[in-house]
C-alpha cells in the first residue's frame, strides 16, 4: 500500500472511530458522461459531474438542499420531467424505503418511460430481508447505529434486535422514538409478531399504515426485498432485472466508488 494509501485509510479510521460520518474519498473526481443523458432521482447531497440532480425540497434536509443545485421533483406527485426514450442512467439511492406503495410503482413506471433501449436503471435500498435475518440472529450487527442513537438521544442498551429491525423499516413506530412527533403514539411491543410471523407477512405488518410525513421526510416507511422489487419493476416493464452489490453496476457510468453505492447498510 503506498504513502497516500496508507494516510487516507488511516483518517479514514480515525474520523470513524470518533464517530464522525466522513467519506475522506469523497473528493471531486471528473467523471466522462460522454454526452449521455444522466440523472438521479432524490439526489440530497450528492453531485457529480456530467449528472442532473432531481429532489424533493423540505425542511429536513434544507441545509443539505441550499449546497447542491437540483431540480425540483416530487416523486408522490410529479412526472420525471423527461420526454420518453431521452435519459441513458437513472440513479436512485435510498429513496424508495421513504415513500408509500402506490407511488414508488408509478415513479417506476416513468423510469421506465424515460430510458432508452439499454439503459440502465439502479436503485440502492435497506435489504429488509437481510435486516430481518440479521434481527433473528441477534444484536451485536447492529452497534453500527449506536452514534444515531447518540445523535438522537436513544438509549441502545435499551433497545433490542426487534426494536432496531423496525427502526430501518417503519420508523415512526420505533421504541422510544415517538417523542420526535411528541407522541408515542404508534408505538407497541412488536416482539410477538415478530417471533410469529415469516418474513414478508411481519415487515407488511409493521409498515401497514404508514405515510410519507413531510415533517419527517428522513423516515422509512416501506420495505423492499429482491422479490418485491423484482415484481413492481417487471410490473413497470423492465425486462432484465440482475440483483447486483456493491460498486456491482452493469453500466460505467455508475461505477465510481467515490459516487455511487456510498450509503447505509443491509
């Protein structure tokens, strides 16, 4: 490993250790878009070079908003405002888990409007179903969300793998979580249902009911697995569907670790 390797991967360590959320390799690179036709869809605070930014404007992330240019677009509402066959890559990272079925489809349905003959969609989401597995085999996965229970005030001693689970997939209704919205209301002891019921039929009961909050933009609300993802996206017309991994993308536009796939966990 050279000199400048070697430095980087130690800050990298040190910030991480003090709990600083930091990506030290987040430095601008110049990325060759070709000319192509490149968006992301719920962009936040991401931008690169040759890509068109479209985000929703709230409170939650208005700090965030007021550094990065974007064009306004709201997912539950609004068409992507491309003509179609006109848009080569679509990028959409940690979006769909904040948005109720019903309007994730249709924003599918304009994805797959919008492509051209191979083009290449990408969405990145929490694997509810690994988060579920990881659930059953207890809590020690999970110390990596100790800093937002700092952040936020939460006890993690407190908490138990059940009480985590439900935190990345239905939000609002996590233990010891409601005083964000001065309630606890929504709130109920799911470890019952939770050592009841399979997979699917358990993440469906926790996350019945809940709606997109424009207060609490930030919440999970929705769970996807492969298959019900597969399923809304073949629904849409998408043909070729690759379950893919880390830096795994099928198009180069979409392959620079400094940019893409550098969110969360599961």
């Amino acid at each position: 490993m050279g000199k400048k390797n070697r430095i980087k991967t130690g800050m990298t360590n040190f910030l991480y250790k003090r709990g600083i959320d930091f990506m030290v390799n987040r430095i601008p690179v110049k990325v060759n878009n070709d000319g192509k036709t490149l968006i992301n869809l719920g962009s936040g605070d991401w931008e690169c070079d040759g890509w068109t930014n479209l985000d929703y404007s709230s409170k939650w992330y208005s700090k965030v908003q007021k550094r990065h240019r974007f064009v306004e677009y709201d997912i539950r509402h609004d068409k992507i405002p491309y003509e179609d066959d006109s848009v080569d890559c679509i990028y959409c990272s940690h979006v769909i888990e904040h948005i109720e079925n019903g309007y994730d489809e249709k924003m599918l349905e304009e994805c797959y409007r919008i492509l051209k003959m191979g083009g290449v969609l990408r969405i990145a989401c929490p694997d509810a179903e690994f988060l579920w597995q990881m659930a059953k085999y207890g809590k020690d996965w999970w110390c990596w969300r100790k800093r937002w229970c700092i952040q936020f005030g939460v006890d993690y001693k407190d908490l138990r793998p059940v009480d985590l689970l439900v935190r990345e997939v239905a939000t609002p209704r996590m233990k010891n979580f409601g005083y964000l919205y001065g309630t606890e209301k929504g709130y109920k002891d799911y470890i019952d249902e939770f050592e009841r019921l399979r997979c699917e039929d358990f993440l469906g009961f926790i996350t019945s009911g809940l709606e997109f909050n424009v207060d609490h933009v930030g919440d999970h609300i929705n769970y996807w697995t492969f298959e019900k993802l597969s399923g809304s996206l073949q629904k849409a017309g998408f043909k070729t569907i690759i379950r893919s991994r880390y830096a795994g993308s099928i198009s180069p536009y979409m392959k620079s670790r400094a940019y893409f796939d550098i969110t969360g966990r599961g």
